[in-house]
C-alpha cells in the first residue's frame, strides 16, 4: 500500500487538527479557496468567517487572552494580510500567542505585483516574533508545528506563515509528516532563573524595609497567579499591578494596592517611589508606568524577572535580574524562602504599611455622583456589582477603559482583557466575542466608547451568525474621551477633532443587525436597566449609556515627573 | 564605541533582513554589514561594526539574540580579536612620477596593484579599518582616487574561542 499524498491546504488542515485547535478566525479570497475548501470538508475544528481580518485577529487574540491557547487567522493574500497588521502588532505588543497564516500569490509570481500580492512577511517583519516563508508542499505540516511552538514557548508573540498559491492547489501533493515536539538549534528559551540570581534576589528581598511586588501581564500569561498570591502572603508585601496584570493578585486582596503607571493608585506609585526593593515580575517598565525615567525610583533596588532578556535594563536598570519563566522563577524564591527559614521583620512591615496606608486613605481612585448626569465609574461599579465581579471584561481604548481598570476588580487573571501595549481602539468588541466563543455560558462584557465601538462595529453581524451574544456596554459621552481629556489639560482646552456630531442611534443600529439595544440616560433607571441587559442570555444586547462628558480619568501621573507625581483631582496634586 | 559584533545564523530566506530590519526599527548603528555562508551551508555569519555605549550594546545583543534563527552572537572587541577589511581602489596613474608614487605607498602598506590600465591602476589592501583609512588618506594626498570599494570588516578572535554551533 502506497502513503496517501496530500494537497498543501490538506496539510494545513491536518497539522491544525494534529495541534488541537478548536477555533480559526478568517476571510476567504482567491490564493487561500482551497484552504477553504479543505476547512469545509473536515469536522475538527469551526472557521469564524468575520467581517473584517482585522476583527479576526483581535477574535483569536481575545480567545488566546482568555484561554491560553494559541489564537489561529486566516487571511488572503494582499489587502486581506494587510488588514491583519494592527491585529497582529497588538498581539505582538501584549505578548500573546498567535499564528497568522497568510495566503500569497503563486510562487512564480512572486515580486511581479501580482493582483493582490504584498509582501506580507516584510509588512510584519518588525511587529511579529518570528515569520516564515513557505515554499513546498511538504513542508507546510512542520513549519505550522514550528508557528505554534514558537508563538506560545518563551515570550509569547505573533508569528505569520505565507502561504503561496501553487503549493496548496490540487496538482501538487506529498506525504504528510508532522513533527509536534519541536527543537530548534536557533531557539531555545531560558526556563529556570540561575540559582545564584535566586539566592541574591531572595537575599534582597528579605533584606527588605520597604518591599514593593511590581507584577504585570507576565504573571496572567505565565499562569502564575497562584504562586504571586502564595508570594505576596508569605512576604506579607503590597503588591501592584500593571494594566496587563490586573487579576494577576486578586482586586480584593487585602495586600493589593491598586494598579500603577499614568492612571494608577496613589498608593501604587506612592509605595513604588519609597521603596527599597522593587520586585518586579512579569513586567516591563513599561512608559506608562515609570513616568520621567531618569525620575524612577532612584533608592530602590530593583529585582527584574522576566522571560525576556531584552526586557531587563532596557528603560530602567535592574539590580539582579533574573531571566526565567515568572511561575518556576515564583516557585524557586518560595522554595528559597523556605530553605533559608525566612521570617518577616515584623516592625519594619508595620511601619511600611502604616505608611501605605495613610496614601490609601487619599481614596485616590474615586469620583463624586450628583443627582445630574451619569458619571462613567459609577456605570461600571454597577456592572461589577450585577456580574458579582466575575465577569470577563474586554475592552476598547480611551477613558472607559481607564475607568473599568480602576472600578472593576479584577479576582482572577484573564477576566480582564485590553490592548495595552498598542492602545488598539476597535479591539474590544473582537476580543470579545472571541472569549465569548471559549467561555459561552461566562458574562462577557465589551466595555466601550463611543469612538472605540465604531472601528470594528461590523462584527455585530459577525455575533449574529455565531450566536455571540455579548454585553456591549458604552460609555457615551459623545467624544474621543481620552483625546478631549489632553487637549483640556494640556491644550488649552482647544478640542481639536476629538468630539463627534454624528454619533449614530446605536439603538437602531443593534436593532439593524438582529440585536437588542438598550439606551440609558437617567441616573435613576441605570441600576435597573443594566440588570434588566444582563439577564437577556440569549442575545446580544447593546447598552448605549449616556455619561457625563466632562468627566476626567483621575488619578494621572504628571508628565515629565516622577512616578508618584500625580494629579488627584483636577487642579489638586498628591 | 566602536565595536564589531559576529552573527552566527540559520541561513535561510529573510533571516538577514529581520537583522536589518532590527537594526533600523530600534535605531541602532550599523557601520559595516559582512554576511556570507559559512563551510556550513546551512549556517550565515554576518560581521557588523556597530557604535555605542555599554547599554546601547547590551540591548543590541540581547536583541539580535532574541530573534529565532540567531544561533549565537559575540562582541569580538570584548577580547583579543583579528579585524580584517578588504579594499579595492582605483587610482589615477598618468605619468611616471605618479605611478612610481602610487607603487611606493602601495608597498608601503603592503598592498598590492592587482590590474593596470592605460591611466589608472587598480590595488587591493586588507588591513583594519585604520590601516584602510590612512592608506586612503596618503593616497589621496598623492592622486586622485577614481573609485573605491570596501568589503566592511570581519573578524576573528584569537586563540582558542570560537564562534561555532
Ligand atoms: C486605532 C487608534 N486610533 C487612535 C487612537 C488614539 N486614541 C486613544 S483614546 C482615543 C479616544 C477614544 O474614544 P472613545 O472610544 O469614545 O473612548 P473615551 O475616551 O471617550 O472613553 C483615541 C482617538 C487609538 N488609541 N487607536
Ligand atoms: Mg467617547
């Protein structure tokens, strides 16, 4: 008996089945129908057809965040890759696993400007972990096998395969042979953090007066929430999280002391600016979080643990640093901890927390409600309260996302999920639906903006195909909030193209394509309709708020300052 | 600082550009790119001479290093190295006195004519950068340079350490 031979859009399909994926997201066109034509004769796994590729690949980012496994797209060649770029730069910018596969123009067409040929590699080449160019029939199955063990091993990240035309049609085939244990001589990442760089970060933080833990979206991706908490309670240390690490240590922890960086706690940057010991986990430094970096933290002893080299003493120098998956690093320092019989100095945890919690007692993150207008916070403390806080919460970019940030505590990682690297607007309402996808009967809320909402709304149509039916809710106030928000404090007020006089009846709108629309404008109705829009399980419904506009995101960092310099109302600083 | 960095990598298709591409994206210095096959044909070594300061070549390391098909990078000016850059150049040499010239400094630094035509020589020079650089400059003094060409450099480092999978 001879090996059967196999078209390359078989392999496709067979090395995607042989790596369990359950769910792609995709548009068809011209150089990828006869991977189509494959996904329509198998039964392993469902084709999301969206409305837009870049919708696709924030669907796949979104399942990827809530479910750790790698988010699979598909795409045409030419305008249909391009429109996976923002998708794929946000992914690459949060660090989650994803494989993009891309169709491309016949090999020997290549570099002619074929219709619709780009060079889709070189169009991502700076915003993917690592990309490849597919040749031959035969081997399509290994190279996809190498995608996904590269996009989810190390630091996870994008990768982009291209898929030219003449090696997937009928007329060239081979045998089939997948090798999903990988090894490559190029790549292997670093797990275990070196002994000796444990013993000192163990030696730093136990020496420790005033112990901060910095953790970020490390922690979610590396599924070390446990081991963080475990950490946090032996040490008995404040703990806070960046925007990519909310859930990281619960919202309700009593040792979580907010999230930090522009937006963040008073607490947060307050303990960061007077610690001497920094442990970092999981996080970057990223911009957002340190403020003026020559303004850092200058006292402070700063314990790196990252995954990624790079990442370390790239904007602010660590101290020790430790280069590691952040869950064995996690067990190590605990394992450490242990052997070395640590015991908390307990004077000096006293006073750091007395100190901690005098900046608590700011309240920084609060808001005033008069009887008038609705106030954006207040819409999402009562989100928190319907959902009973257990809610996934996806998220667009600009204020609102602020406010879900700072109103919605997060208990477990995962539940929160934005685009924090890039500040994607348009990501929201995809990456929901993807976690809607994996976790159906979960409350999955899209928490909007006016703006936001309507740089990828065509996937309302996309929920209806599907049966996705997620919450959207929108916090209107009739503007690019966060645009507005700048041009009051720093342009003099001058808001330049950052309002809206043509918002739509999203109402209507939701109603056009199948679903509920729900408008609220009146303080008083709010706690009734909102509840009334979550017990609808079966439809999507579109929850157009209406909140007051002037309202500002507070706390905020003063730019060029130090990262405890701070706003805390409008006019008053910390 | 100047410093040159050596590159051990898969040789395959666009593994040089996500090099370049690195080095352009995080604005980074090249000063001299070199890439060929190594007698291992499935592995490429490139050379780059790079400027900066210790934390700007930390991250370049740990960069170049983070991309998958980079199986290995050294910064041979850590240690005691060879540097060696080729030079090609074409010299006007129009009457006697001229070309006597041009012989003389060609001796001098060891080069060597490699093809004469009816008003020009045409030398070949290896050295380092600096050797190249004077040569250059005393020529130049002498007569009129008509075309050059220079490999970048590549290097080596001495003794027993060597770059290799
Ligand atoms: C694709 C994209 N374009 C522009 C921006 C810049 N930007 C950041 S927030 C914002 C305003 C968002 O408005 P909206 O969605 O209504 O949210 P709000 O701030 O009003 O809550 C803009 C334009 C961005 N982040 N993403
Ligand atoms: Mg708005």
């Amino acid at each position: 008996m001879s090996t059967p031979l196999f078209t390359g859009a078989e392999m496709v399909v067979k090395a995607l089945s042989a790596l369990d994926v359950k769910y792609i997201f995709g548009y068809p066109g011209g150089s990828v129908l006869d991977i189509y034509d494959a996904i329509f004769q198998q039964n392993d796994f469902e084709h999301i057809l969206v409305r837009h590729e870049q919708a696709a690949t924030h669907m796949a980012d979104g399942y990827s965040r809530a479910t750790g496994e790698v988010g699979v797209v598909l795409a045409t060649s030419g305008p249909g890759a391009t429109n996976c770029v923002t998708g794929i730069a946000t992914a690459y910018m949060d660090s989650i696993p994803m494989v993009v596969l891309a169709g491309q123009v016949a090999t020997s067409l290549i570099g002619d400007d074929a219709f619709q040929e780009t060079d889709i590699v070189g169009c991502s080449r700076p915003i993917v972990k690592h990309s490849f160019n597919c040749r031959r029939v035969e081997d399509i199955p290994n190279i996809i096998a190498k995608a996904f063990y590269i996009a989810k091993s190390g630091r996870p990240g994008p990768v982009v395969v291209e898929l030219p035309k003449d090696i997937l049609i009928p007329e060239n085939k081979a045998k089939f042979h997948i090798e999903t244990n990988v090894k490559m001589r190029s790549y292997n990442p670093t797990k275990k953090g070196h002994p000796k760089q444990i013993k000192k970060a163990v030696q730093a933080i136990t020496k420790a007066k005033k112990l901060v833990i910095y953790s970020g979206g490390g922690i979610v991706l590396a599924n070390a929430s446990e081991l963080l908490t475990q950490l946090v309670e032996t040490l008995n240390a404040p703990c806070t999280n960046t925007l990519m690490g909310l859930g990281g240590l619960s919202g309700t922890h009593k040792n979580f002391i907010g999230m930090l960086g522009m937006h963040g706690s008073l607490e947060a940057n307050k303990a960061m600016a007077n610690a001497d010991v920094i442990l970092a986990l999981g996080a970057r430094f990223d911009d957002r979080v340190t403020n003026n970096v020559k303004k850092f933290c200058p006292n402070a002893t700063i314990v790196h643990v990252d995954i990624d080299p790079t990442s370390i003493s790239k904007t602010i120098n660590a101290h020790i640093p430790v280069v590691g998956l952040v869950d064995i690093v996690l067990q190590q320092i605990l394992d450490e901890l242990t052997e070395t019989q640590f015991s908390p100095d307990k004077t000096a945890l006293e006073q750091w927390w007395q100190e901690i919690n005098e900046w608590r007692a700011v309240d920084s993150v609060s808001y005033q409600q008069d009887d008038s207008k609705i106030k954006p916070q207040r819409v999402v403390e009562a989100m928190y309260k319907i959902t009973k806080g257990e809610a996934y919460v996806c998220s667009d970019v600009g204020q609102h996302q602020m406010f879900a940030a700072q109103y919605y505590p997060f208990a477990k990682p995962r539940q929160w999920i934005n685009s924090g690297g890039l500040g994607t607007m348009g990501f929201g309402l995809p990456a929901a639906m993807g976690v809607k996808l994996a976790f159906p009967d979960s409350h999955v809320i899209c928490i909007t903006g006016d703006g936001s909402i309507q740089m990828n709304i065509q996937e309302l149509s996309t929920c209806l195909q599907y049966n996705l039916p997620v919450v959207i809710v929108t916090l209107n106030n009739r503007s690019l909030g966060m645009v507005r928000q700048w041009q009051d404090m720093i342009y003099g007020g001058r808001h330049s193209s950052s309002y809206m006089e043509s918002i739509p009846d999203f109402v209507k709108l939701a109603e056009a394509y199948g679903h509920v629309g729900i408008k609220i404008d009146r303080l008083d109705e709010l706690d009734s309709k909102l509840t009334e829009a979550f017990e609808i399980k079966n439809r999507l419904v579109f929850v157009d708020i209406c909140v007051d506009e002037k309202e500002h995101v507070y706390p905020m960092q003063i730019k060029h300052g130090a990262v405890d310099d701070m706003w805390i109302k409008k006019g008053v600083k910390a | 600082m100047r410093r040159i960095l050596a590159i051990l990598l898969e040789n395959e298709p666009g593994s040089l550009s996500r090099i370049v591409g690195l080095f352009s994206q995080r604005a980074f210095n090249i000063e001299s790119l070199t890439v060929a096959p190594t007698e291992d044909e499935s592995l490429s070594r490139i050379t780059i001479a790079t400027k900066g300061d210790d934390k700007v070549l930390e991250q370049i390391v740990k960069q170049v290093n983070k991309l998958i098909d980079v199986i290995k990078i050294t910064d041979l000016t850590e240690r005691s190295h060879v540097e060696r850059e080729l030079l090609l150049i074409k010299v006007l040499a129009m009457n006697d006195k001229s070309r006597t010239e041009v012989k003389r400094i060609t001796d001098i630094f060891r080069g060597s004519i490699i093809d004469i035509g009816k008003q020009v020589y045409t030398i070949q020079l290896t050295g380092d950068a600096d050797k190249l650089n004077a040569f250059l400059k005393t020529l130049a003094h002498e007569t009129e340079i008509i075309e050059s060409v220079r490999s970048g450099c590549v290097g080596i480092a001495r003794g027993e350490k060597a770059l290799r999978v």
